[in-house]
C-alpha cells in the first residue's frame, strides 16, 4: 500500500487507530497465525475470491470451526461462488450502473460500487449482530452496482 509514502497525513487519518501486523502469508507459521487471529475476531472482511483465500487456510470450513461465533463479510466482484475477477468500475458496469448515450454504455462515475458495496455490507452486519446471528455474508460489487441500478431505473 503505498498511501502511508505517497499521502501520510490521509494515511494517518484513515489508519491512524488500527492495529498493523505483517505476516508472512507464504509460510506454515504465518498462515497459522492468521488462523488464530481470525479466531478471536468478531467479524471478518476480506476482499478476495474464495480460491484465493482457500490458500491461505481461510475456507468456510476452517473459519467457522475456529471461530463458529463470526460474522465473515466476503467482498468479491461477482460473489463468492464466482471465479470471476472484476475491480470496482467494472463490476459497476456488469452490475447495470451505467448511463446510455445512444447505444454506448457509460460511467455514471467512478468507483461507485466500492462505496455502495460498503454500505450493504454495513448494514448486513448490523442487520446481523442485532439479531446475534453469524454467519458468511456474501458482498458482491456488481450485485451492489446492480441494485443501485435498479433504483435509479
């Protein structure tokens, strides 16, 4: 991540009150202390497809029978069960959140699913500890992109 060099004082605002740690994910120790930390977590997110995080010991299967209590927030493009890579703008499009000039698709503006993805994703969370419920909570991009298109439309 480059923001702490290139803008330190967004950096610091934005991170300032996190705990950072460095693990070496490519090591056994590494990833067993990954698995442990997500063990005492109240709630997970990640950004990655499930393939990726399979290798690093993060499956369905493992996280919850470390850690049963936990809500996972999973943000991928196109879901968890999707292979498929995608990055904001693009999911934003697949989703539908696109204006039409002529027959030409075109940005309503620039990342737009991240922040919207966020915003679902919060309030599942909320959703979720309110009813004390745990659980995998599947975020899709262009899902969210897609309901915000369905809005507009």
């Amino acid at each position: 991540d480059p923001t702490p060099l290139s803008f330190p004082l967004l950096d610091a605002r934005m991170n300032g009150a996190k705990c950072k740690l460095l693990l070496d994910l490519a090591s056994r120790d590494g990833r067993t202390e990954l698995l442990q930390k997500v063990a005492g977590a109240d709630i997970l997110v990640t950004s990655a497809r499930a393939r990726g995080l399979a290798g690093l010991g993060l499956t369905v299967e493992t996280v919850f029978a470390v850690n049963p209590a936990l809500i996972w927030v999973a943000i991928t493009a196109h879901g968890w069960a999707s292979a498929r890579v995608g990055f904001g703008d693009d999911a934003a499009a697949a989703g539908g959140l696109v204006q039409w000039s002529g027959q030409q698709p075109d940005f309503l503006g620039d990342a737009l699913a991240d922040p919207l993805t966020g915003v679902l994703a919060a309030r599942a969370v909320m959703q979720m500890l309110e009813g004390g419920q745990a659980g995998l909570v599947d975020v899709a991009l262009a899902h969210s992109a897609g309901h915000a298109a369905a809005m507009l439309a």
